[in-house]
C-alpha cells in the first residue's frame, strides 16, 4: 500500500518531531519496530490484522498526542478497497482443529490397542485351560490330603 492510501508518514514526522527512536516508542508501548514502522509506511499488509491495526494506531496516536481518527478512518477505506484474502489466523484456526482430531483419533486408538493386547494376554497367558472347568490344582489337592489325615488320626483316637 502506498503512502497516500494511508497517511503513515505523518506519524513518522510526529515521532521525528518529537526526537522519538522506534525503540523508544517500543520501550513505551510494547508495540514491535517492526509494526511502527509498517504503519510509518503505509503497509497494513505487515500488520498481524484489521484489530491490530486499529489498536496499535490508537496507542501511536495516545503516545505521539495526535488525533487517532483521521487515521482509523483511512485505515477502514485502505481495508475496504483491499482484495480479500483469507486471513492467516483463520488458517492456522483450521490447522489446529484438524490436528486436535487427529490427535483424539490417535488416543482413542491407543486406548484401544492397550485394551485388546490386556484382553489377548489374559486369555493367553492367565487363563491358558480355560476349557477345563471344575479341576483342582495340585496345591489344593495337598492340603485337602493334610486335611484328611488329620482328622483321620482325631477319629482313630476318639475310638
């Protein structure tokens, strides 16, 4: 954008005036050289968006005491009479939403993995006779047998 389109060099000769640096004016608004400088130039273009824009040149106008609406006012016909384009944020918006979804699928699928793997290795490894119901182990079958003798030698003598 050309300096007629937005009168950015009246703020430059402001500053100037004043005997401002851009990293003076940095130091006071937090606003980036780099912005300063865009707007001193005319390039909106550089400028992170149409709400930047209008912020940073209410804050430059506060700071350099100058009257912010001459200003708001070419920065509301230089947007009108631009091209469209899509807007860098909304992209980065769509980016993050279908990464999010990718995410989820991949937890979900994890989650699902992890659960059959459990379920295949307690059918495998824990419950290997799962088809033999009703059997005792042999620790069982030992101390039914110390069980047995016991009360075997308690009846003998009772006799």
């Amino acid at each position: 954008m050309s300096e007629t389109a937005f009168p950015g060099h009246r703020l430059r000769e402001r500053r100037e005036e004043q005997g401002l640096t851009l990293d003076q004016v940095y130091l006071k608004l937090r606003v980036a050289p780099q912005f300063i400088e865009a707007l001193e130039a005319g390039n909106l273009d550089h400028l992170p968006g149409k709400t930047y824009a209008a912020g940073f040149i209410k804050s430059y106008c506060a700071f350099l005491e100058e009257d912010p609406h001459p200003y708001l006012a070419a920065l509301g016909s230089v947007n009108r009479s631009a091209p469209r384009k899509a807007e860098p944020m909304a992209i980065k918006r769509a980016e993050a939403h279908r990464q999010s979804w990718v995410n989820e699928v991949v937890t979900w699928g994890t989650v699902v993995g992890i659960l059959l793997a459990g379920w295949i290795a307690y059918s495998v490894v824990v419950r290997p006779d799962s088809g033999q119901q009703g059997t005792a182990s042999a620790g069982t079958l030992g101390v039914t047998t110390v069980q047995t003798d016991t009360m075997q030698q308690g009846v003998a003598l009772d006799d």
